[in-house]
C-alpha cells in the first residue's frame, strides 16, 4: 500500500509540474526507499532522473497513520521532484545561485500542495501537510533568519548556527520571496516566467 501511495503521489506531481515547469527533462524516473537512510530526519536527495528517500519519511504512509513522514510525504516528493528542473534541467552557476536550486523547488512543493488542494484533505481530517500549514511555517520560521544575511549567501555562512541559518534562508525566506513575486502577477503569468526562465538557463 506503501509503495502505491509513493506512486500515486509521485504521478500527480509529475503531471503538474510538466503544466507548471515544461517537459520532465528525462526519459524515465526512478524513486527509491533507502532504509537507514538518514534515520533520524525526513530526507530526500534528488539526483537526475532519480529520487531517493529515506524511510523516516516513508515508513509509515497509510492515511490513518499519525507519523510524521506521513504529513510531509508529499512535500518532501514534490520538493524533490522539483528538483529535476531545479538542480538538473537549470543548476546553479556558483554557490550564490543555491537558492534557485532550493528555494524555487520548495516553494513549488507548496504549489504542488495548493494545486492538489492538499488542504481538502486536512480538512476531511487526513493526517496531511497542505499549502496552508506550509506557508505559515515559512512565515514563522523565516522570521528568524531575516537579519542574518542575504539569501543567496547562505551558503557562505561560518558560524555556528550556519546551518541552522542556512536551512531558514533556503527553505524559509526563499520560498517567501517567490511567493511575493507571485502574488504580483496571475499564476499564468508566474508559470510563464519560469517556464521561460529555465528555457533560457537549459542545461
């Protein structure tokens, strides 16, 4: 039941991101649960043509379920997923560029969220994470980093909470900021805008 939910969710994603973001750059997609693979955290890596997640995420993912890795499963797969585009179809040019490999793939998970109305699902009691939830944690959580420096110099962070700041930027405050160039414009104007983008940044 496990691996047909992956599935599932995987397909939906992959449909939508091919509307959203143009064609999925590779001929196929594999998805792969390592078990103790990062044991203790919800974890994914996603190199071309290939997810891998480790089973923290996925052990548990029938809807019943009160695991964690069940909420997040989704997100974590579109976040992944999204990867595809961005990290492989475009990747970053230098460190500074990180965060349109990391942010624009989590910030097109809470699309993914949204678009397949993730919050019906909350509402109807579903032990899920819906675009709603998501987008509060960014806000709450992205108000911690929002003196630290710029997001695209998260990676050159040295102290020690540079991890931890690092993660807030990436995945908290770079999402916020797509969200704001969204809600400027309509979501046909937004996709075109990226469609376009990775069209001109190919490979």
């Amino acid at each position: 039941k496990g691996l047909e939910e992956i599935a599932n969710i995987s397909s939906v994603f992959l449909r939508m991101f091919e509307d959203q973001l143009g064609v999925y750059p590779f001929k196929e997609l594999d998805i792969v649960e390592i078990p103790g693979y990062s044991p203790y955290a919800i974890y994914g890596i996603s190199p071309a043509s290939l997810v891998m997640l480790g089973d923290a995420g996925t052990r548990t993912v029938d809807s019943a379920s009160k695991n964690i890795g069940t909420r997040v499963l989704p997100g974590l797969i579109a976040h992944e997923l999204a990867h595809q585009w961005f990290g492989h179809k475009i990747w970053q040019a230098s460190e500074l560029d990180n965060w349109i490999t990391e942010s624009f793939s989590e910030y097109q998970s809470g699309i993914g969220a949204q678009y397949a109305k993730l919050d019906d699902q909350v509402a109807r009691g579903q032990h899920v994470k819906g675009w709603r939830a998501m987008l509060d944690d960014w806000r709450s959580f992205g108000k911690w980093c929002d003196k630290d420096t710029s997001i695209e110099a998260a990676n050159r962070l040295r102290d020690a909470n540079a991890g931890a700041i690092r993660r807030c930027l990436l995945y908290n405050r770079g999402p916020l900021v797509l969200h704001m160039f969204r809600n400027w414009m309509s979501d046909k104007a937004y996709f075109a805008v990226i469609q376009q983008l990775i069209k001109n940044n190919e490979y």
